[in-house]
C-alpha cells in the first residue's frame, strides 16, 4: 500500500478504497479559524452536542485581526468562548497562522485531520492526512461524525537530486503546478516518494503541501522519517513522532518526476498560480511591493534565510517590504537571535503573525502595482487592489527583489543560505486556552455580538427548479470571486445579508442586485468552478440570493461540497458543447427534479425555455448527497435524521 491508502484504511468507516467511490473516514482532530469558524461553530452549536469527540480540536484565530471595528472582536470572543465551553482549544490572535502553529504544535503523523480552510494539507508535511473542507462538514467531525469524500487516485510525486542553491521548496510546488495547472490534482493525493524527499526538512515539505491546494487536489502527503523525528523532537514531542511510509511495492495511479537538481526559481504571474514561468524568463520587472509570509512560506528557517539576505543592506527606495512571520514561535525566535533587527535594520515593516496581506487584511498595493508575494494565491483582486498584479515567489527571491527593486533571481546571492533546524525551537503555548473540562459546560457562556447573525438554511427540493441564468461564468472562477474577501468584507463573515451584496461582483458588479430583482435564478460556469478557499459562503450567499442550481463543466471538491451541504445543485453538463447554447438571461427548467432525484436519477433534462431546447445535465449523488439535496442541505438532512 502507499501512505495514503494506509492511513485511508485506518481511518476507514465505509466504503472501499476504489477511487471515485464515495468513502467515510473517521476524523482525528480538526482545526478551524475565524473567517470560517464563527459559522462552523454556529453549526455545531445547531447540532446540540455539548462537546467535541475528537481526539483534539483548535480554533484558531488568525484571518481577521485587523480590529478596524467592533465585528472582528467581537467574533474572536464569540470562537473564545464556543471552544471553552465545547472542549475546543482556542490560538488566540498573535500565536499565529493556523496551519503554521498547527505544524508546530499539534500535528501528529498517522493521524487525520480535517480543517475549515483549504490550506489545512500543511500538515501533510509531518505525514498527516489532512484535508479541508467546508465549516459544516468539519462541525460534523467534531461532533464525532463520518467525514465523506470521493476516494482519491493518489499521484506518487517522484523526487531525486537535491535543490541546487538558491531554489527552493516553493519552486518544487510551482513546478508541479506549472506541469499540471489548477485543475491537476482534482480527485488525487499527491504523495511524495523518492530520496530527494530525505534532503527537505518538515517546514519545506509544508510548503510543498501547503500549495498542493493550488492543483485542487485533496491532500498533499509526505512520508514520516526520522527529519520528522527531528522536528517533533525541536518541538519537544517527540513523543507523537511514528515512522511512516509507503510500502517497498506500493502502486500508484499515476507517478510523475522531479529531478530537484533541475530546478530553478520560478514565479507564477498574475491571476493564477499555474501562471508559472522561469524568474529569468519573467525578466527584471519593476517590482512596487514584497510581501514575504502566509501559511506557505513563515517557518523560523524561511525566515532566517530572508534575515540573511536582508542582513546590513536596505530595501529599494520604491518598494515597501512587509514581513509577517508565521507564529509567535518564530517571531520570539527572531527577535531573540538578532534576526528581527536584522530585518528592520533593512526597513521592512514587520507584521502580527496572522494572514494579514495574504487575504487581503491590509497592505493592500498601490494602484497598478507589481506586488511579489511567498503566499499561495494571486487571484484577481485578492490583495484589495483590483489593477494590482500579483506574483507569487519564493522567501529567497521575495528578499532579494525587495534590495534591487526589481524581479530577481536569488542564485545571483552570494551568501550562505543554509539554515539548520534549531536544536530546540521555543515553545510557549501561553496563547493556547485550554477548554473546561468534560461535565463542566455549563459553567460557560457563550458570548455573541450584534455581527454575529442568523445564517440561511435551504429549502426542500420542489418538484420542478426553474429560473433565469443570472450569469454565465468562464473556467477556474474561484471563492474569491463568488464571495470576495479583504479587509472591508472579512469582519462580516458571521453576516450572510451583508456579504451577499457582493456576491460575484469580481466577475459581474451588477449580480447582487439582479439576482435580488429576479428572486433568485441559475448560475453558468466553466470547468473547476468554485476552486480555492473552504469558504461556506460561496454556498451560503447564493443561496441566501435564491440561487438554486449551478451549472457547469466541472467543480472544485471543496466547492461543489458546500454547495450539497447548502442544498443548492451542483449539475454538470453531459455534453460540454451546451454550456456555449446558453445564454445570460435565458429561462431554463429542471422539470420533475425533485422525483427523478427521489428515484436515483442522476441524469436529469434541463430545458431552455428560451430558445426551446434540451440539455442534459448529470448530478451523480451518493444516498447521503441525495438526502441533503432533497431536505435542503446537511443541517435539515441530519435533523429529520435524528
Ligand atoms: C484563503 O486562503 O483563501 C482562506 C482565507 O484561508 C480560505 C478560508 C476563508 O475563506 O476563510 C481558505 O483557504 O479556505
Ligand atoms: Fe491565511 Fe493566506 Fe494561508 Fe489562507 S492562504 S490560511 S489567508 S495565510
């Protein structure tokens, strides 16, 4: 077996390990933050359980700390207070990036993790099986459910050689998203196998993982060898450290691979992170704005290495540097050895350890800038400048072009780049607030501000859907544009009514109000729509819209999970020609929708009114899926359940 099926199987509760099957595996621990953690824990709480069966649980709160008003305060006291009584640990704001901290602190190798955010694969770097979702599945696995998913194909991404100086472990990632794109890894694990895996320590395999959501595949794993001891053993748990790998004679589905000695810097360039060219290739851009953190790339040897780079020089007069450090472990840790003044010494400005520019909290760019940032994602509009560019780089290119003010590549240094894992990293878990313990609930009150509002439920399918094409989208529309976040937008993610006035307004400015006009309707897309972010509201705010059905060629698996959850259909098209026959405005019906779905139909008519025609629409459901879509989603599934 390889790694993943071993820990599938573990895991298991039903199903077989066939790829494309539905399975259910039994959930370890979880871990949310606060951007989608204030609905899960609303939904939790809607499912009246008074603690949390998983071995451990964290909230975290790390995506809106930009306090410019009551709401963001208002919900981390709201999180604070939910996991204290629930037998949730809660990071407080300032320990740092969730799945920075969660690498640090609580993965455990072997174990399954499931996270309300997309980038919860970081951990596969310690030899996890995590995996994001969407809030309501991961309250689920808190109440101790079944996590449901389509067994995945699983890649076994070769690694040889050895990074020649300068390349980095992102570069590793970049390439395999400029050989597969976005929509490479959907339905696969990719699991790295090979001797070149021995020469990269935890933090770099995180960051390999940490980008495996950028190909949209399910997790992204990394045997657990003794460099993983070693990390746990820093971190001063070596105690949850248990060798893992593949079998000598493990099959895979597909294997591709990456000769490490090969590499060279790369970037991806503005909007996608598939968008993927040489540095040299790219050329000596003026560069306006660097931004060197986010779960991807704020390890305390990432950091050092920036530090180095950075040491005695000073940062080109047009750019200004922001640097977040990933968690307070690595923030104390730099200001303790010097590498802090080294930092400032060079004139970056120095952030809270939190998400900050990377979802767009802050440091929004200049109009028309070239902002180089070590995140994960440059989707249009993320930063909160709509005319910015963003490009994605590693930590040693991300320092360098901050000095010369221009795109640049890091082999050019001429510095020792090479920074051992500490003996022992500090460890402080002052911010980590324990829950009451079992029995003594009761004794804490939840406390819940005036942001904090009711969210939508779905309605039971009617016999026939029907409505009007709202809009007609293109390929790879993400979460950022179906519920756009940044700085003014995160504060109201307890506030559905709010949010949904900007609604796809990336792709269309004018959607909210239609969509109000017309009492709801039917959204068309290209293929991978939905990619990116767990966000639940990319299903909530249509659907708090009337959005009853989305059409497209194909889904992101986090997206297209929200939306079963949420009620709302996710149809596919059978012949992928039609999606070119329909247009905006066009009336279209799902006639006897709701028997045929009844009966086990998985091919359905979709009738265009307009112009008097039929397609054929595919929505294969499991009986689970099928239940949700007929109540109305997973809430009403699993009360009529109980
Ligand atoms: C992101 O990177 O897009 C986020 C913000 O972390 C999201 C979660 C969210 O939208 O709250 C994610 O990756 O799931
Ligand atoms: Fe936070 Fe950015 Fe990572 Fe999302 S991708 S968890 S916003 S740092």
């Amino acid at each position: 077996m390889n790694l993943t099926q071993k820990i599938l199987s573990d895991h298991l509760l039903s199903g077989e390990l066939t790829p494309g099957t539905e399975i259910s595996i039994r959930i370890d621990q979880t871990l949310t933050q606060d951007s989608t953690g204030t609905m899960a824990y609303l939904q939790f709480e809607a499912m009246g359980i008074d603690r949390v069966r998983t071995k451990k649980s964290v909230a975290y709160i790390d995506h809106n700390t930009l306090q410019t008003g009551f709401e963001n305060a208002d919900d981390h006291q709201f999180i604070q207070s939910v996991a204290k009584k629930h037998g949730i640990y809660c990071s407080k704001p300032g320990n740092g990036i969730c799945h920075q901290v969660h690498l640090e602190r609580f993965g455990v190798p072997g174990m399954t993790l499931l996270g309300s955010d997309s980038h919860t694969p970081t951990c596969g770097g310690l030899g996890m099986l995590a995996i994001g979702a969407g809030g309501l599945d991961v309250a689920v696995a808190m109440g101790g459910g079944a996590y449901y998913l389509s067994c995945p194909k699983v890649v076994g991404v070769e690694l040889t050689g050895r990074l020649p100086y300068g390349v980095a472990a992102k570069d590793v990632i970049l390439e395999v998203l400029r050989r597969l794109t976005v929509k490479g890894g959907m339905g696969k694990v990719m699991e790295y196998i090979g001797e070149g895996v021995k020469t990269l320590s935890v933090p770099e395999r995180a960051t390999i993982a940490n980008m495996g959501a950028e190909l949209g595949a399910t997790t992204s794993i990394f045997p657990a060898d003794e460099i993983t001891r070693d990390f746990l053993r820093a971190q001063q748990r070596e105690r949850d450290f248990t060798p893992l790998c593949a079998d000598a004679d493990a099959v895979y589905d597909e294997v591709i691979h990456i000769d490490l000695s090969a590499l060279v810097p790369l970037v991806a360039r503005p909007h996608m992170p598939d968008e993927v060219v040489t540095v040299e290739e790219c050329g000596p851009i003026k560069v306006d704005q660097v931004f060197i953190g986010s779960c991807t790339n704020s390890s305390y040897t990432d950091m050092m290495r920036v530090a180095r780079i950075l040491k005695g020089k000073t940062v080109h007069p047009d750019v200004s540097l922001v640097i977040g450090p990933g968690s307070k472990q690595v923030l104390t840790m730099l200001a303790r050895n010097g590498a802090l003044a080294d930092m400032l010494g060079a004139g970056a400005r120095i952030l809270e350890s939190a998400c900050g520019p990377c979802i767009g909290m802050g440091q929004s760019p200049k109009s028309g800038a070239v902002s180089v940032r070590t995140n994960n994602r440059n989707f249009y509009g993320r930063s909160g400048t709509r005319s910015a560019g963003i490009y994605l780089v590693s930590c040693e290119t991300a320092a360098i072009t901050a000095l010369t003010g221009v795109l640049t590549d890091p082999r050019s240094l001429n510095i020792d780049l090479d920074i051992p894992q500490p003996e022992t990293f500090e460890i402080n878990d002052n911010l980590v607030i324990p829950p009451v313990a079992a029995g003594q609930e009761n004794t804490v009150d939840v406390v819940r501000g005036p942001n904090i509002k009711p969210f939508p439920m779905g309605r039971t399918l009617p016999d026939d859907v029907s409505g009007q094409v709202l809009l007609k989208m293109e390929d790879n529309i993400t979460t950022d544009h179906i519920a756009p976040s940044d700085a003014k937008l995160l504060p109201f993610r307890s506030n559905v009514p709010y949010l949904a006035d900007f609604c796809l307004t990336p792709v269309d400015a004018t959607f909210p109000a239609r969509a109000k006009a017309a009492g709801g309707g039917i959204l068309v897309a290209g293929a991978n729509y939905g990619q990116g972010s767990s966000r639940e509201h990319a299903a909530l705010v249509p659907l708090y819209l009337g959005v009853r059905a989305v059409v497209a060629k194909s889904f992101a698996r986090i997206h297209q999970a929200n939306l079963i959850n949420n009620g709302i259909l996710p149809l596919t098209f059978a012949d992928e020609a039609d999606y070119d026959r329909i247009a905006p405005g066009d009336e279209l019906i799902l006639p006897a929708l709701r028997p045929l779905v009844e009966c086990g139909s998985e091919a359905f008519i979709l009738r265009n009114l307009t112009r008097q025609e039929d397609y054929t629409v595919l929505m294969p459901l499991t009986d689970r899926q099928r239940g949700c879509i007929l109540c109305g989603g997973l809430l009403n599934y699993t009360r009529e359940g109980l």
